[in-house]
C-alpha cells in the first residue's frame, strides 16, 4: 500500500496538483478500500462483525502511513501543505467521534490464584492490575462511565482530555476482592458488566457486594444479560427475555438507570440490536477493538482487551 500511495503522491506533484485535496482523496480512497479488503480477510467471523465498524480498526494504520509519505515527500513540493487532522478525517466519514480507549477484563486476582482454578486465559494478576491503574492516574488520564461516554457520542457533551473507560466483564467474585479495593485507593470509576443469573454463584458477585459497591459512586453496571446468552442466537423473543430480565434486576438492586449493554461473547446481529433499542438501550459494547468510537456504531462499540502488560504496550 505504501508503494502505490507513494506513486500517486508522486504523479500528483509531477501534475501541479493541488497536493492537499489530493491528500484527501487518497485518505477516502483508502479507508473505501480497506471497507471492501478487510471483511474477505476475516473469514469465518459473524457476518455482522465483519461489515459493521471494522474498517474503522484500521484508520490509524492507513492515516500513519500517508502522514509518512506526505511528511517523506515534502521535497516535491517546496510549500509546505498542512496535513488533514486525524480527527476531522474520522469525523467525516463516520459521524460524530471521540477517541477514547475502553479497557476489556474479566477475572483480576493473584496469578497464582488465577493458576490454581484453571483461570490464566481470562485473568490479569492483581499486582499488575495496580501498576497499570496507577500508569493511567500518573499520565493524566481519567477514568469515565460508560454512561459519560454514551452521553458524550448522543449529546456531544464534552469529556474530559485522556478519557478512559475500564470495564470488567460477567460479575466474577474477584472484582469486590481486588478491583475494589484499587479503585478506591485511586478513586478512580470502573464498569462492571453483570449477567444477573449468575450471581451469588460460587465464583461471583453476591448482590450485597454489587450493592456496596454501587453506592460508593466509582462503580457503575451494564446489563450483560440474565444468564450470559449470545442474544444472536435465540431469535428476537428469546433476546428480549434476556436483556429485559437482566435490566429489571439490575436496576432493582443498584437503583442505577440500566440503559447500556454488553455482548456476551461479543456476539450481535441486526435482530439483537432491534430488540436492544426496543428495550431502550442507548449504547452496546462489542469486542471489537480499537480507540475511536463514533455516533454511527453506538450499539457496537469497540473494546481492548488486556492482559498481563504494562499499558504502555497497548498504545496508552
């Protein structure tokens, strides 16, 4: 790709094209072509993945490298040509925008914990799970509901700069054992995403624990359904039952509006998000990854998962 933007930059210089509005032809041009290339490349995912949101995944690597080459190619062009700003660039395409990371976990507990039950895959030692919150507080950033970032994208109400979303997804025990305690320390918002059947399980969170922890206004909860089904699968009423059940006891035991969802298993289709907006959903989260979230994907929202690295490695 790098080769052909090159060439095209070059034959427009050679042309006394206007190399700005070029610039921006080749920016359309490309993100149109990654909408056509990256679906075939990701076959054997849910149709609905593959077509919804996830040309957006890859803007940042098509706008780093024609940044690159308009930057390499200055010598062509002797007066200096701005280079369109990344922000604007997304927003035109795809609604209104804002670049905030969401932050994907599951189970935080020591690792030697997380070895004994079988848990490695899902888990993020406990001791890390600190350093990378106190990596977020000591950079400036600042963590957010997954209600402000909702409210931001349908209100365009302003966010803090560097927000961040942190979510921990299907209730497990561990997120009053060590995340609760970590948020308090730094006094820092979390989300956590509940499948309501499965509480007071063995490994889950007790509706005390939920309580407590809603009332100290860092923890806010997005309905995961009632017994963590992929509402793709079960046909509309099937969807409803779960999404509806699991709202109801959330916002019983939290007295929180539950208007947020999150996809188990980050399944969805068309049929699964009707029957979240007949239920009055507002937004979803999805596990699609990637920082921008837009206007235009409300109801797939992109998530990152992490695991048992400094954030520094995740672009943070």
């Amino acid at each position: 790709m790098r080769i052909l933007l090159e060439s095209l930059l070059t034959t427009a210089n050679y042309m006394k094209l206007d190399r700005n509005k070029f610039f921006q032809g080749m920016m359309l041009g490309a993100v149109l072509l990654s909408m056509i290339l990256v679906p075939n490349l990701s076959r054997g995912q849910d149709k609905t993945t593959q077509t919804k949101n996830l040309y957006i995944v890859n803007i940042d690597s098509i706008y780093s490298i024609s940044k690159s080459i308009a930057s390499s190619s200055s010598a062509l062009n002797p007066s200096p040509t701005p280079v369109p700003k990344k922000e604007k660039i997304v927003e035109e395409n795809f609604g209104y925008c804002v670049n905030v990371p969401v932050l994907l976990y599951h189970h935080v507990q020591p690792d030697s914990e997380a070895r004994r039950l079988w848990q490695t895959a899902l888990s993020v030692d406990s001791d890390i799970f600190e350093q990378q919150v106190s990596y977020l507080v000591s950079r400036g950033y600042t963590a957010i509901s997954a209600k402000q970032l909702i409210d931001a994208l349908l209100l365009r109400t302003p966010l803090p700069q560097k927000s961040i979303v942190l979510t921990f997804d299907d209730g497990y025990k561990d997120a009053y054992s060590y995340v609760y305690p970590i948020l308090q320390k730094y006094r820092i918002t979390a989300n956590l995403m509940i499948a309501t059947g499965l509480v007071g399980g063995s490994d889950y969170l007790s509706w005390g624990e939920i309580e407590e922890m809603g009332r100290s206004g860092l923890v806010y909860f997005s309905n995961h359904t009632w017994s963590h089904y992929p509402i793709d699968q079960g046909g509309y009423d099937k969807a409803k039952y779960e999404i509806q059940t699991g709202r109801k006891q959330l916002e019983e035991h939290t007295n929180q509006i539950v208007n947020i969802f999150t996809y188990p298993y980050g399944s969805f289709n068309n049929e699964a998000i009707r029957a979240l907006k007949d239920d009055g959903v507002l937004g979803a989260f999805s596990t699609i990854p990637g920082f921008w979230q837009c206007d235009s994907f409300i109801m797939t929202l992109h998530r990152n998962r992490v695991g048992n690295a400094s954030l520094s490695e995740y672009g943070l």
